[in-house]
C-alpha cells in the first residue's frame, strides 16, 4: 500500500488587518495578496473567523449595549464587562452552563462553546464585540468562490476548498484547539466505519473529524499574536463535496453532554 | 513581523503491524526504517497508541476474560461483547456517563473517553482487547531517547519530541480527532494569555493545546487503515520542555462536564 504523501501547511502573510468598515473585498484581496499562489488543486485554505466576522460586519459596538439586569449581575459577580455579557446571552440559543464565571452556551448556528464564539477587540478606541459569522457555510463558500478564481496554475481556476475556523475549549481537556465552523467544497467526515483495518477486523464507530483536524493543522502556523489569521493546507487527499460545517455539530438529543 | 515559516506533515510507512508478543524494540527498529532520516532538530515523531500499546503488552486475551454481571446485562443490552465491557469497566476509575449503548469513562490515567480507551483488535484469531499504554509519558520519553539517538544529520542525536496519540470523541461535536496522551519533549499548552494581541489588547484565557494540534495535524496521514501509525511534524516552533500529557487534563473540580 502507498503510504499518503506529506502535507504541508502554509501561513498566508500579509492579510492585513481588517478594520469595521472594510468589507469582504478588501479581505479577499488582502488574503489574496497573501496565498502561496499558484494556489494547487485540493488545496484547503482555512481562515480564522475573526477576520470572517470583522469583514463581514459581525460586530457590536460595546457603547450601544445597554445590559439587562441578569447581565449587569453576572458581570459585577465575575468582574466581566456587563456588556460583553449581555451580547454573550443575545447570542446564545440555550445556556449550556453558567456557572464559576463561565458562560457555555449553544449558538444560534447550534455551536456549544464558551461566551457564544463573541471575542472583544478594540479598534481605534471602540470597544467592539466580534460574533461569530452569521453563517460560516456561507462565508466559506464566498471566499472559496473568490479565493480559487484565476489563482490555479497558469491563471486558470483552482478547485480549492474553504474552511471558516474558530478556537474552541472543550471539556475534561486544558486548552483550545482550533475546529471549523463553515465548510465549502469537502467533505468534513471521513467514515471508516465500514473499512476493515489492518488485522481484516470491520472498525465500527470510526468518523473522523477531519475538517477540525485541518483547522487544527492550521492553527500551528497562525499565530494568535501574528497577523497570520489563515493558511494553506496543501497534499490532504480530502473527498471533494460541498461540504457544511453543520454536519460536525451533534444533535442534542445525540448528545448526553448538555 | 516574519510569518511563521510551512510546517510539514511527513507519514512513517514501513511500521511494521505489531504482533502480541513484539516487544518495544521490534516497534522502534520498524519506526526507525521508516521515518524520514535524517531528523531534525524540533521534529516531532507523533505515534498512534494503539502500536505503543501492542508493544508494552498492554492488552488482554479476551478468552481470559470472566465478565461481572453488570458487564454481561450492558452488554446483552446494547450487543457488544461482555467480555469487552467488562475490560472497560475494569480499566475505568470512574464511569462519567453509561447511556444508550455508550460508556464514557474516566481511565486510571485520567482521561475521559469512549471505552476508557479500550479498542478490540484479532491477531492470529485471537480476540483482544488493547488497553491505553500503563503511562503515556514514560512510553513517550522512551521513544523519544530512542528515536532520536544517532538519526540526526551525520549520525548525531535529534533534538525531537515525541508525542503518543488517540482518537478520541469529544461532546457537542460528531466525530473523533487525535489528541495527546502522552508528551515528551515538548510544552503541550501554548499559553497566549498575557500577549497583547494584535490591537494591543491583552488576550485573556488564551491557552492553546499544541500537543493536541500537533497530533491532529498528524492524523491528516495517518490513515486508520493504511499501515502508518506515526508522522512527523516539521517545522513546528515548539518551546522545548519535558512535556507531560497530564497537562492537558482538566482537573475534576475545573470541569464542569463530569
């Protein structure tokens, strides 16, 4: 059996820092800027939500948040910015746990994480919450659209795929890896489920997540302090679809952890 | 500032499948055949548990197996071998959650996943069950001075880590990806907490679980069912330390998912 080749995982420098008021075209070109062009059929380029968001207009100013009593009352218990916290519950579809000063919550998109995926960033003196995408699909498929045309070999297209990726916590582990959020052109399953392994024996219950593990690759060459908030996973042998994040969330009632 | 330079992902073919009965030395005279000589200094060798665990003996006869009671009614209930849930219960310290056909449990070493990490594997028409490796640590360390003795350039030592990894699931999220459980050589966690992010802003909370990154990303070519059950990651500035997978568990009284 041929073993899989290597993969390579390469940062996309010179995305510039996205400001409220650029747009999506200016993230793509900043991206674009930044590719290991020619960009390679199967490549995967995964970009960090936070700029998704920023470009996108998923933001909240913090001065227009005016704080419900139940928010105001977590923030004064857990020295929290009562404001932030407020935008953590509008954004929440269920509170998952609420308790030691930690928010866990289900989304609107049905992600479960910590504050609802919202970040605070300061722009120019504006305290800004970022939230997630409003839909990382989406997100992912426009900048797969934009990013593989004219960027192949040779100036034709390339058929690349997109994740939309974001840190998340779990429980009973210590730290945050990164997983994907929106998913464009793959499949983010792999079923070894039915695969017989080495030994001839049938595998049951093998899915692997390898769109999280892509992000997770990712993330190495992204640096949280390092304007490199994408990259280029280059030589996964992928099963091209058209791929959507949503299949990684589990259904609650799958789920005896909420 | 300088983008992180490509990180690369090289799969180890060649691993011989190890048999009940190989020892250690057999496992590190195949992986040594196979992995991409000469080393450099900072590779990190990522080895699948299950072959660590063949090696050290970790596992049981299933024949030699006399399920309790309870082991034979959950199993009867939910059509899985007794044999194999009994081995789960044993290898448990504490069951976090036993629903629906699945046992999540808390492992001797402290790791919380499906089965306490008990897979089945038919070797020679002997059923076994293969247990986590005793300690994931010292079966990292090991490889570590083994693997890196001689196979720098020109003959010399390699300066690498070594990571022992799994599959495991994880709750709100479908499917399995590779995480840590035994570390050497390498600080797990990337603690971002008190770098000011690109705003300046502090970032707060930030704690990311490199090891388990890094043993995703390896996972990318590590086919379940090809025979590669070790990569190398290249190319991965990790800040050099002992290492532990302990780390990287949540302490009982921080979680609040068990």
């Amino acid at each position: 059996m041929t073993p899989p080749a290597p993969v390579s995982i390469h940062p996309v420098p010179g995305l510039p820092e996205v400001r409220p008021g650029d747009d999506r075209g200016a993230l793509l070109a900043g991206a674009l800027a930044g590719l290991p062009l020619p960009l390679r059929d199967g490549d995967v380029v995964v970009v960090a939500q936070k700029v998704v968001s920023k470009a996108e207009g998923s933001r909240v100013a913090l001065s227009a948040v005016e704080p419900s009593p139940a928010a105001r009352q977590w923030g004064e218990a857990w020295d929290k910015d009562p404001r932030q916290v407020e935008v953590v519950l509008r954004e929440s579809r269920r509170i998952v746990r609420m308790e030691r000063g930690v928010i866990i919550a289900e989304t609107r998109h049905g992600f479960v994480c910590a504050n609802a995926g919202v970040d605070l960033s300061n722009s120019g003196g504006e305290e800004l919450a970022i939230l997630l995408p409003e839909d990382p699909d989406r997100s992912a498929a426009a900048l797969r659209a934009r990013l593989g045309r004219g960027s192949g070999e040779g100036g034709r297209d390339a058929e690349i795929a997109v994740i939309v990726a974001d840190t998340f916590g779990r429980p009973w582990r210590v730290g945050l890896t990164q997983v994907a959020l929106g998913v464009a052109g793959l499949e983010p399953l792999l079923d070894l489920r039915d695969s017989p392994d080495v030994d001839g024996r049938t595998l049951h219950a093998t899915l692997i997540a390898v769109a999280d593990e892509l992000a997770s690759a990712a993330d190495l060459v992204c640096g949280k302090t390092s304007r490199v908030p994408a990259a280029v996973v280059r030589g996964y042998p992928y099963r091209p679809a058209g791929g959507s994040g949503r299949a990684l969330i589990r259904a609650a009632e799958m789920d005896l952890f909420r």
